[in-house]
C-alpha cells in the first residue's frame, strides 16, 4: 500500500470517528444545540429558497426580512460554510437534518486536516495521531458552541489548514497552494478565520525556533508567510470589504461588561471532560487522552528541551489571552460577542492537542506518563468544587488516567508481542470515542431543548405561499412565534431578522415606528399595528394571539394549546390575517414636513394622514409620574400603580407604546406584560382597547423599578381614518411594482410631483432614477426610501449594490492574476531542459571511410 493512501485512510478514519461520536451523542441524547433552531435552521431555509428560486430576493438583496434588508455580508458570515450549499438537495422542511449534516461534514474535515497537520508537525503512529486529531474535532467548544453554528464551525477547518500553509512556509514549498488555502479559511467565515491566523502564526513561530537552522532560511520562511497571508486575505477581498463596510453600518451591539474575576480553579476546570455550566469560561477540553499527554510534554526527555520551553510558553500565552479582558477583544476582534466571549476558544484546543502530539510523537517514557498523570491530578483537585465539574468528569478521570496511562506506557515500550501494541491501541481508541460520546451526551443534554414543531412550520411555510402577493404587498409572519428569523423560516416578506449586519438604518426605522427589538437592535420585529402595518405594504400577516405572555392577556392561561401539540403547534398560528394596504411606493405630497415628536406623529408623516388622536395624558392616581419635557415620564416603582388618562375620539382604538417599559399595563379591559429594558429591549405597540363612550382612556402603570415612558405613550386611531389614508395612498400611489432580486421599478400616475416613499428602509447602497434619468442616491424619509420627484414624473427604478463588492473584486482580481502568473513561473522554471542530441546523419550521407569504421 501507498504512503499516499496510507495517509488518506488515516485520515479519513480519523474524521469517521469524530463524526460518528458526535452522531452517537446526538442520537442517544435526541436533543439538538441550543441555538441552531434560532440562526442555523432559518438561514438554510433561505438558502434553499434561493437555490431552488422560490426567494423573492437574491444574494444583494433580502426582500423578506427588515422589510428589505442587504444580504451579502448575511451570506458570508452564516452560510459560506461550503457544506452548507449541498443541503439544498434535501427537502425544505428539513432543516434540522441540513444543518447536522453540515455539523458532521466540518467536524470530519476539520479532524482530518489535524491528522494530516499532526503528520507534518512529527512522524509517529498513524493510529494515534488520528486519535489525538479526534480530540479536537470533538473538543468541548465543538460539542457546546460550535455545533449549533456551522458558521463558527468553519474555524475548526481553518485551524488546521492555515497551519498546513505555514508548513508549507517552513519548507519552502506550495506559495499559491497556501495562498489559496489562506483565501478558503477567510471566505469561509472571517470572525474564525482572524483567530485562527493568530494561533497558525504562533504555531509557525513555535515550529521556526524551535530546532536549529540558518538565519538565511528563518528569514526566507518569515517573509514566505507573510506574502502568503497576505495574498490569501486580498483573494478574500470581496468577502473582506463587504463585511468590514457592512459592520460599519450595521446596529451596535449592546455594551458588554468586562471580564470579572473567576479564578484559576473556575478555568482549570474546562480543561476537564464533561464540564459546562456555570461562568462563561472558555470551552477547551480535549478529552481525557488528549490532555494526559500534553501534560506529560514539560516531562518528555526525548524532546528537545528548547521546543518543549517553546511550546509551554505558547500555551501559557494563549490561555493567558482568554482570562485578560484587552487580550480577548484581540482575539474576538476587538469586539468582546454579546452571546459570549469565548466563541473562538477552539484555538486553544488545536494548539493543545499539537502540543501533546509533539511528545505522544515522541514515545514519552514512564516518567513522562507519570508526571503528566501527576500534573492531571493537580488540575482535578484545584477544580474540585467548581459548579461546571460533574460527577461524570471523576468517573471518566478516574477510569480514564488509570487505563490510558497503562496503555501508554505498554505501548511506548514497544512491546515484542505485537498483540501487545495492538490490545494498547484498540484501549486508547475506545477511550476516547467512549469519551467523545460521554461528552458529547452530557453537553447536549445541558442545552435547553428547541420547541420548534416542523408540522407547524410547515403549515405557516403553505400559508404565506399560499397569501404570497409579492411586490403588490407584503405577507408578513409576525412576530416571533418560532425564530427570530421567521421571514427566512417562512419566507415571508416581515420585519423580524437577527443578524450581525442589521443596518442601523432598519433598526432604528423599525424601532421609531413602534415594532420593538431585542439585542439592543440586533434583532427586530415585525409591525403589529394597523397603521405600521399599512406603512409597509403589509396585507396579509399571521395571527400571532399564542405569542408569550409578554404579548398577552394575562387573562389567558401560557399552557393554552390544543391537547398533545407543541408550543407553537397551534392552528393559530398559521391563521392569516388580511387587512387592505397600500402599494409599496406611494407619493407624499410636495412641503410635507416629518414629525417626529412621537412614534404617533411618525407614523403619520409617512402616511401624509392625521389619524391618531395622541394626547398628553393626565396623571390620575398612584404614585405621582415625573415628566422630563419631551424626553418622557418617570414612573415609580412598587405595588401600586400610576394611573394615567387620556380623551380620545370615542369609538377609536387606543394603543399604547411604553418602548422601555418594564413592569404591567392595564386599560380598557386588557392587562398584559411589559419587559423592556433600555437599551437592550424597546416592547412594541400594544392595543389596549376600543375608546369607550366618554372617551377617557384610563391606563394604570404598576413597574417593576423606576421606568421610562414616552411623554405621549398612549394614541387612539380613529374609526374610519386609517382606511380613507389607504384609499387616498392607493389612488395617488403606484399603479404597477416590480421587483426582481435586487431591483425595484414603479409606474406612478402621469405628473405624479412630490416624494416617492417606497416602504423599504434607507440602506446605503441603494440608487434610484426617475423617468430613466440618471441614477443617484435616494433621500432618507424618517429612514425609508424617499425619491424627489421633481416637476412630475410617471416612473421610478431603484437598484441596490452593496458597498465594497466592487472593490473587493477588483483587488480579488489583481492578486488572482498575480497567483496565476506564479504559478506559471514556478511551473515553467521547475520544467527540466532536455538536453540536446547530435543530430542523425543518414548513412547513405556519411563518408566513406566513416561507414567504414562504423562497420
């Protein structure tokens, strides 16, 4: 057999394991990630939209979610994992299967390339170094964050692969081949990939100082990786400019505090199997075999003292890195995440188990088993006590170090019996896939379970096809029933979307008209009243009355669902609402001033209509409200409430806006539940009731603490107001939409004059031309799409093109020309130059007396 077969057998056995351990654990746990159901799930729904072309948009824009939000920096950063595209050949409905095929798939290349790596890095047993490479393949950050995210999951291929083109630097060899391998692991997620080259250049330093060589090639090698890099990330460019402009412009995340103190015990402890919960502290365990032979490294004699200095102090600077507050933003990009600041801690891991395969390579001696069970035990007491060790985690250590430290030694003896050797290393492989599984199981089942019903879905999916009145209007889901992405889910055409590159325009359009958000922004709702809703075209809309009780009645038991069908089950769930709406560009008239004064007087600018009554209400009972100008009322805390009235039109609804309100709100009959909380989470719009007959609203406030209203919360719609404006906006509006992937054209009617308002938010990137003249940037109306009309004119066309993307293909170009150019030269210089052959004189032509001689 081969060597080159050898090696792929290797390590494909090696990615066989690790996806069949993390298969094992998520069959025998039968629960899924937190958080897959949440991103993963809706992003390849809209994957498979686009694939199979049922989306209404394309790759530049996303026409169902923020009622028209960019697209391309949402694709590069959750679905340009390479294993996500295949799963467009499954079924729409099976998400859940899409995405655990794309967790297995880059859990198996990413173990595989670590074989490959680990082979580089030192010759040693085939078997073993696909054991060890199983670790990190199934490494705790795998198993507890990765796995829901086959976004972030792409480090773990990045890893290993940046560190095969730094051994490539070393040995002088394959420049365009690392080039491009530096380009996958940047194109395939840049927020993994940027770690991922920080602990490739370390692991590139370690190996480059760690044996003696000549200065000439340490600096041939050094300036090899830094062209390299450098060419890869410029082959990125088009993924590189995009997201870095659209992170500019994108919503801020809610501030985070700095790390506080957690002790070296509390981080000692992830370094242990099946150990979660707790503080957030950085994943890193590689598993019991994994982490008795890097302990045993500072004790391997048969390792060259200066490599095993070097390799300590590099694992000491990395996990000093993930307990200094102004070293994790270095690591996390100088943003510590807001779900987390760990998420990258699988760098950690890969250079752990690199470590321990340099002295596993090297066939550590008794005294190197045993001081590396030693170091094991004193990590195990100083994490005794800690809240995230579990008893399994002394179990699996006490079984494990006993078996494992006997079987290495029996194995590193090199045994003459060969059954011996063999016995050793079926032991270790059992250990660790019996390990790998544990883990795994335990993990998974500390995740809160997904409550979302694939029957449900389905139905809310058939739904919205079946109401699809796309661009005439829109077909909204709700608010948020099953995802935060529902639109994607459902595909519908909503304003809920949670994404990292949420336009601040979006959020904050979406929060001035009264939809609400969570994710200080990061993530939005839908419209749910009547006047929003006619702002964005919506026409048809899903019932959401089953929502939480954040959003009911609390009149209404939460265990409200027909007998045997889950949360969100419900047959209301997938009842369509329909109310008339405007077309999606209608024409404000010329001198129209916005109002902003309140979410109220908003609304109304858009509409160009009066139709609330917003009074400034009257302080009625309670505790006594303090108002601050316009800035809003200050309404104490405790049991009783404040009572609030307002006159208002009878026989009108009234609504009321408490945007950062926390606490319980009560008038005409309805009492729900306000969670908001500055400025993580703004409540949306909530009715409260019909106006009653002397035409006092009477709303009674009980807060939790001190809380923040708007200094007019409460605005009654008046009956009949808001159908005349949708008649009005109608007949003056456009009279024919098209809308292509990114492209919006209207016919308005002849000598329209004023501002075309088209229901979609102001993102840069947008150009507009009225009656094909030349095309510029549009205005911004309260945040919407706003064209001048000039003196009159019959026809608009809008285009969006993100920022960036052309730049980022010109300098893709430039630096693929340069690759290409050589690849060519070293292909041509590396061509052997034949030698040159005396030429064959016939024999008839040759002299006599040399035919002669040759006879």
């Amino acid at each position: 057999m081969g060597e080159r077969r050898r090696e792929v057998l290797v390590c494909g056995g090696a990615a066989g394991l690790a996806m069949g351990g993390y298969g094992l654990a998520t069959a025998a746990r039968g629960q899924w990630p937190a958080g897959a159901e949440a991103v993963a799930v809706p992003y390849h729904a809209h994957l498979w939209d686009l694939l199979h072309g049922q989306a209404t948009g394309d790759l530049l824009v996303n026409w169902n979610s923020g009622y028209g939000a960019p697209f391309l920096a949402d694709f590069f950063a959750y679905l340009m994992n390479p294993f996500s595209w295949p799963t467009a050949l499954l079924p729409r409905d099976q998400g859940r299967l899409a995405v655990l095929l794309v967790t297995l798939a880059t859990i198996g290349l990413g173990t595989a390339l670590m074989t490959r790596l680990l082979g580089r890095l030192h010759p040693g047993p085939r078997r073993l170094r696909a054991l060890a490479a199983v670790g990190y393949g199934l490494c705790a950050w795998v198993l507890d964050v990765g796995g829901a995210a086959p976004m972030w999951l792409w480090g773990l291929v990045s890893l290993p692969l940046l560190g095969l083109a730094a051994d490539w630097c070393l040995r002088e060899r394959h420049w365009v081949a690392g080039a491009l391998c530096v380009a996958l692991a940047w194109a395939g997620n840049l927020y993994t990939a940027a770690s991922a080259t920080l602990a490739a250049g370390l692991l590139f330093a370690v190996r480059l100082f760690a044996s003696p060589c000549p200065f000439r090639h340490r600096v041939r090698a050094i300036g090899r990786a830094v062209t390299v890099a450098t060419a890869g990330v410029l082959l990125a460019s088009p993924v590189l400019f995009v997201a870095v402009l659209a992170a500019r412009r994108a919503q801020p995340e809610s501030p985070v505090e700095p790390l506080g103190p957690s002790g070296v015990g509390a981080h000692l402890a992830r370094l242990l199997p099946v150990t979660h919960g707790g503080q957030q502290l950085p994943d890193v365990a590689i598993g019991v075999f994994g982490l008795l032979v890097v302990c045993g490294l500072p004790f391997n004699r048969r390792v060259r003292l200066r490599e095993r200095a070097l390799w300590c102090a590099a694992l000491a600077v990395v996990a000093a890195g993930f307990v200094w507050t102004p070293t994790v933003l270095v690591w996390h990009g100088l943003a510590i995440p807001v779900g987390g600041p760990y998420r990258v801690a699988f760098v950690l891991s890969g250079l752990l188990v690199l470590a321990g395969w340099v002295s596993l390579a090297h066939r550590p001696d008794r005294l190197t088993v045993l001081g590396g069970a030693a170091v094991v035990a004193v990590i195990a007491g100083l994490a005794a006590g800690r809240h995230a060790v579990r008893p399994a985690t002394w179990v699996l250590l006490g079984v494990g170090v006993a078996v494992l430290a006997a079987a290495l030694w029996l194995l590193c003896r090199r045994h003459p019996d060969r059954r011996a050797n063999t016995l050793a290393t079926w032991v270790i492989g059992g250990a660790v896939l019996g390990n790998a599984v544990w883990s795994g199981y335990a993990v998974l089942g500390a995740a809160p379970s997904d409550r979302v019903s694939p029957a449900a879905v389905r139905a809310g999916h058939a739904v919205l096809r079946a109401a699809a009145d796309w661009p005439n209007g829109r077909s909204d889901p709700g608010q948020h029933v099953f995802t935060p992405n529902d639109p994607l889910l459902l595909n519908g055409q909503g304003g809920g979307y949670y994404s990292s590159y949420l336009p601040t325009v979006t959020a904050l359009l979406l929060h001035d008209l009264g939809a609400g958000w969570t994710a200080g922004g990061r993530q939005t709702a839908s419209v749910t009243d009547p006047v929003g809703q006619a702002l964005f075209g919506v026409r048809t809309h899903l019932d959401d009355t089953h929502l939480d009780d954040t959003h009911l009645d609390d009149t209404r038991p939460d265990d409200a669902h027909p007998d045997g069908a889950e949360p969100g089950a419900s047959p209301r769930a997938s009842t369509p609402v329909r109310a008339a709406a405007p077309p999606l560009v209608t024409v404000l008239l010329p001198g129209a001033r916005p109002e902003t004064s309140s979410v109220w007087s908003r609304q109304e600018s858009l509409l160009g209509s009066q139709v609330y009554d917003a009074p400034l209400p009257v302080p009625a009972g309670g505790p006594t409200p303090t108002l601050h100008g316009t800035s809003g009322w200050s309404v104490p805390g405790g049991e009783e409430g404040t009572v609030f009235t307002a006159a208002c039109t009878p026989g009108g609804t009234a609504y009321f806006h408490g945007v950062w309100y926390r606490g319980t709100v009560s008038g005409l009959g309805t009492r729900y539940r306000s969670d908001g909380e500055q400025p993580t989470t703004a409540v949306p719009i909530h009715r409260l009731g019909t106006v009653p007959a002397d035409g006092v609203v009477r709303v009674t406030l009980r807060s939790d603490v001190v809380s923040q209203v708007p200094a007019r919360p409460i605005g009654c719609l008046r009956a009949g107001a808001l159908e005349a404006a949708v008649a009005r906006l109608t007949a003056t509006g456009a009279t024919r939409v098209e809308a292509g992937g990114h492209t919006l054209t209207a016919a308005l009617p002849a000598g329209s004059t004023g501002t075309a308002l088209i229901s979609v938010p102001a993102t840069e990137g947008w150009t507009c031309a009225v009656d094909g003249g030349r095309r510029t940037a549009p205005a911004s109306v309260l945040g919407m799409i706003g064209v001048p009309l000039g003196d009159g004119a019959s026809r608009i066309a809008c285009a969006f093109h993100p920022p960036g993307l052309t730049e980022g293909l010109r300098v893709a170009s430039a630096t693929a020309a340069v690759l290409v150019l050589v690849a060519v030269f070293a292909r041509l210089s590396r061509r052997p130059t034949r030698a040159l052959r005396p030429t064959r004189v016939p024999r008839r032509d040759r002299p006599r007396a040399a035919q002669t001689a040759g006879t």
